[in-house]
C-alpha cells in the first residue's frame, strides 16, 4: 500500500514538472506568445531591461535534433517564452520564427500586438541577409552581430512621435534571439549603444547587401588583385559599380557613393575579406 503511494506521488511530480503553459509550446514551430504576455507594461519591460546585463547571454544546454532538410539542428524543446528569433546555422544561415505567431491585421489589437508579425519579419530577414554576408573563410561568432544595427534597420520605423518610436523600440528589443550554439541574446544588444560607428555601420550594409544576393557576393570577390592598392580596394568602375549596387540595396540613406567606400576601406574586417580578392576563395 505504502509502494503504491509513493509511486502515485512520483508520477504525480512527473506529470507536473512542466507548467500547462510550457506544455502548450512543446513545439518551436506552433508556439505562441499569448496576449497576455504581449501586453507587459513599458514599466515592467524597463524595470526588467535595466536588471539584466546588456548583452544578457543566457547560456542554455543546446539539447538539439537533427533536421535533415535544412541540413540544421533546431533545439528539442523551445526556450523561454521571450525568445522570438532562431538563428540557425548550416549550409547557410536561416532565420526562423520562434515562439510566437503573428497577429495579422486584427484592428482591435493594440498597436504591439498589431505590429508584431512585421517588425519580427523585418528583423528576422535583415539579420538572416547579414549572416549570410560572411564567407566561408570566415568564421562568423555570435559577437559579430554585437551593435552592428540601427533600430530602424530591425524594426518599422512609426513616424508618428519620438515617445511612440521609443516605446516600439523599447518593447520589441526587448525580446530574445536565440544563437546557433543555443544562446539566447536580448535583441537589443545587436543594435549600437548610442551613436552609431560609421566604419562599422558600413560594414553591416555591406554584409547585409552581398548576403541578399549570392551574384553579389560572388563577383566582389572574384574581383581581380588589381582592385587593389595595398590593403584598400582602387576606385574602378568594376569595384565602384559592385559597391553601389549594395549600397543601394540597403536602402539605407546614411551614406553617399564616396563615403560608404572610404569607410568600408577603413574597417579591418573589410580589409581581411580584400586578402582573398582574386585568390583560391574567389575561384568557381
């Protein structure tokens, strides 16, 4: 009699061990963030912000199976309900929606909830073309996608006021991407602390443009040695109509033609992708 209680509290522990709640999302895929849980306060999600560490790495085990059509490892069980973004690393980058589905055109939402499926979509696809920027003599680490955004670049930019921009950044940055070696990242690290670096803004519409267009990204580097004048690329019109072409597919105003050039021509990963110019890498 005494077993069969002891037992009965076992799997009574067993069966409760996960919330209802966790239960509901056991699947990546499906996952859904409630209204409620989109409907925290600006005070709560400010309060919370200034308790974490900027960066906020949350190390996590990566327990993860293996999805043979995508040639990546998606984790088996999804993180914590904040995490919104699953960047996925195999033949190349993918981006995937993670915990929550979008809300469509529902007026009656507020303007979060109305907002959240594009803001996600916009910052989910700029930094999918951004890691797939890299080459594959590079070796992209979580840190290379540190401060390397301006919020506009990630979310809908709202013209209607500054405290409504501020409240949409706050908000939405607020939330988690998860990394490819199971690190959960609060999205608001990988835009720039303040003003952004111009060398290093350059450099992220640079890696944003060849990695929307692999024809991009390939001709820039079979550009010949000859591009080159010491470790800065020449002003050619092959090297200048390959640079323009990215700059604006950026659609980003902050630069001109000259100043985009003289500053990737500055950045020192720029400098380490111009060694390989007309080399082994560069060969079909």
């Amino acid at each position: 009699m005494e077993k069969n209680k002891i037992r009965q509290t076992q799997k009574e522990k067993a069966k409760n061990k996960f919330s209802r709640k966790d239960l509901k999302k056991a699947s990546p895929l499906d996952a859904s963030i409630s209204y409620k849980d989109l409907e925290e306060s600006e005070e709560e999600l400010e309060d919370q912000y200034e308790a974490e560490d900027e960066n906020d790495d949350q190390n996590q085990k990566d327990i993860s199976v293996n999805l043979d059509i995508l040639n990546i490892e998606l984790p088996k069980y999804p993180p914590k309900i904040k995490t919104v973004l699953l960047l996925l690393k195999g033949e190349k980058f993918r981006i995937l929606h993670y915990g929550f589905k979008g809300y469509g055109n529902d007026k009656e939402t507020s303007y979060f909830k109305h907002n959240v499926f594009d803001n996600f979509s916009k910052t989910a696809s700029v930094i999918e073309s951004y890691a797939n920027g890299f080459y594959d003599f590079e070796n992209p680490r979580r840190e290379d996608f540190y401060e390397r955004f301006k919020s506009e670049m990630l979310l809908k930019v709202n013209e209607q006021s500054t405290d409504v921009k501020n409240k949409t950044n706050r908000h939405f940055l607020s939330y988690y991407m998860r990394f490819w070696d199971g690190v959960d990242v609060k999205i608001s690290a990988l835009t720039f602390n303040g003003k952004p670096n111009a060398k290093t803004l350059a450099m992220t519409l640079f890696r944003i443009g060849i990695g929307k267009s692999q024809k991009l990204k390939d001709d820039f580097i079979r550009l010949d040695s000859k591009s080159l004048n010491g470790d800065c690329l020449r002003k050619t019109n092959s090297v200048l109509e390959i640079l323009n072409e990215i700059l604006r597919s950026s659609d980003d105003k902050t630069f001109t033609e000259d100043t985009f050039f003289a500053n990737l021509n500055e950045n020192n990963e720029f400098k380490n992708i111009l060694k390989h110019l007309g080399g082994k890498n560069g060969q079909d």
